[in-house]
C-alpha cells in the first residue's frame, strides 16, 4: 500500500523542468533522477525505520537536522546530527504517509534543494533538505523541519 502511495504521487507531480545541461555535460533528467532516488531513501527508509536505508540517504559525517519544539514555556530550535536521526529510527512507523516533492532546484552540479510534502492522517511535515554530490553521489546535508496541521 505504501509504495503504491508514494508511486501514484511520483506519477502525478508536474514535470519540474524540461532536460538542459548542467556544467558537468550531464542532463538536468539523469540529475533530477539521482536526487529523486535519494529523497526515496528517506521517505522508505523513514516509513520503515531503517537506519541503514536513512544512511543512504544522508551525510551521515557532517549533516545536520533541525527543526523548531513548541512548548508552553516557549520555543527552542532542536538540532542534532543525521547520523543521531538515523540511528533513532527503531522500526516501522504506526501509521503511513505520503511523501512529494513540492519543489527541486538544482544548482550546477553540486548542489540542490528540495522542498517535501510528509502527510499523514492527523499532520503534515514540510521539509526542505539541501543537498550536495560529492564523488559523484547525490547526499542530504541539512534537513530542517516544519509540522503543520492541515485544514479540511
């Protein structure tokens, strides 16, 4: 059920950009393609609380996550590293959720940014990852993190 979630939400995302070089003679399509590929690693390895499939995904050495807690006493930014988030996944989520990309720009051949829709049934996370390609592999250096509740 998952994945035909996450497929029909691939298949019905608008076409970002039509193919154009980037500066290393790749097409934007191949590109757009790898950095898909990654953004799927976090969304199943997140579903699935897979460590190693989240590792995939992100700079397990210097990325960085952060997001905003709300409390009564008033607000704080929570940051830690990717590697710590990784590790934290301990098994399968309760409930699943979609996941798109609201949003990919990429810049030359080196760098990215991707705005993410996470929905599930009670609240919707926004995240906006930026990622590099170093040798030539596509990483999430930094996430950061919004939680919403949905209008009806």
């Amino acid at each position: 059920m998952r994945s035909i979630l996450l497929a029909i939400a691939l298949a019905t995302m608008p076409a970002l950009a039509a193919a154009q070089s980037v500066d290393d003679g790749s097409s934007f399509a191949e590109t757009e393609h790898e950095i898909r590929a990654v953004i799927a690693d976090y969304f199943w390895g997140r579903q699935a609380g897979n460590p190693e499939q989240l590792g995939r995904a992100f700079n397990l050495d210097s990325g960085q996550f952060a997001y905003v807690r709300r409390t009564n006493e008033g607000d704080e930014v929570i940051a830690m590293s990717l590697a710590d988030f990784a590790a934290r996944a301990d098994g399968p989520l309760s409930a699943p959720n979609t996941g798109r990309i609201l949003s990919l720009d990429i810049v030359g051949d080196q760098m990215a940014f991707v705005k993410f829709e996470l929905a599930g049934e009670s609240r919707t996370f926004i995240d906006y990852f930026v990622l590099y390609r170093v040798d030539q592999r596509w990483m999430i250096q930094s996430k950061t993190s919004a939680m919403f509740q949905p209008t009806p």
